[in-house]
C-alpha cells in the first residue's frame, strides 16, 4: 500500500487530523460521545502498541550496541595479546581480520592464540 495520497482532500485532512488538537477538536465537535469514547479506546490502543514497540526496539538496540562494544574491546585484547606474543609479527591483514571478525571468530582466535607457535596458527583456517 502506498503511503503517498494523490486526492489533495484526502491529503488535507490526513495533513489536518495529524495535528492532535486539531483531530481532537474535529472529534469533539462531529462525532457522538459514545462513538468518541470507541476512538478513544482504540487510539490508546494503538498508543500503548507503539509505546511497547518503541521499549522492544530501544532494548534491542541496547542489547546491540553492547555487543558490538564487548567486541571491539575483545579486538583491543586480542591485538594487544598478539603483539605481546609475536612482537612484530602483527600485519595489516592481521588487523583486518580482527576488524573484520565476528564475536566467534574472536573467541576462537583468542583460545588458538594461547597453544600458538606462530601468528598463522593463530589465524589458520
């Protein structure tokens, strides 16, 4: 369905009725009370769906974003504990794939890194 209204009536009063004094005001005068009462109802309805929407959403992006933080510090970690154990031997490429890694990737190299005789093993395939 698309959201453009091409009737410039329809386009006016969606345009009007998205002001909420407006829509309100338009309610009270034109509509009878126990129908105002039905609207009522369902636009708190509505709001209460989008509220809980909006918690659902804010956490995920939370849960998200702390897991990308959790990450990059694990990234930090792991680079500072390769460069500790083969000084010198940290590349670009070695760096791009830390960069580049996802959390199991990290948690594998991490544990590799600990029986590693040499950087590659580290990253090995």
């Amino acid at each position: 369905m698309s959201s453009t209204i091409q009737n410039p009536h329809d386009r006016f009063f969606r345009a009007s009725m998205s002001n909420p004094k407006v829509a309100r005001e338009f309610i009270k005068k034109h509509v009878s009370t126990p129908t105002q009462k039905n609207i009522m109802t369902i636009a708190e309805a509505f709001v209460e769906e989008g509220r809980q929407e909006g918690i659902q959403t804010g956490i995920q992006k939370g849960r998200q974003e702390g897991q990308n933080e959790e990450r990059k510090k694990f990234r930090a970690l792991l680079h500072k504990q390769l460069e500790r154990r083969f000084p010198g031997q940290v590349t670009s490429n070695h760096l791009g794939l830390l960069e580049e890694a996802d959390g199991e990737s990290l948690s594998l190299w991490g544990e590799r890194l600990i029986d590693a005789h040499c950087i590659e093993e580290v990253f090995i395939w």
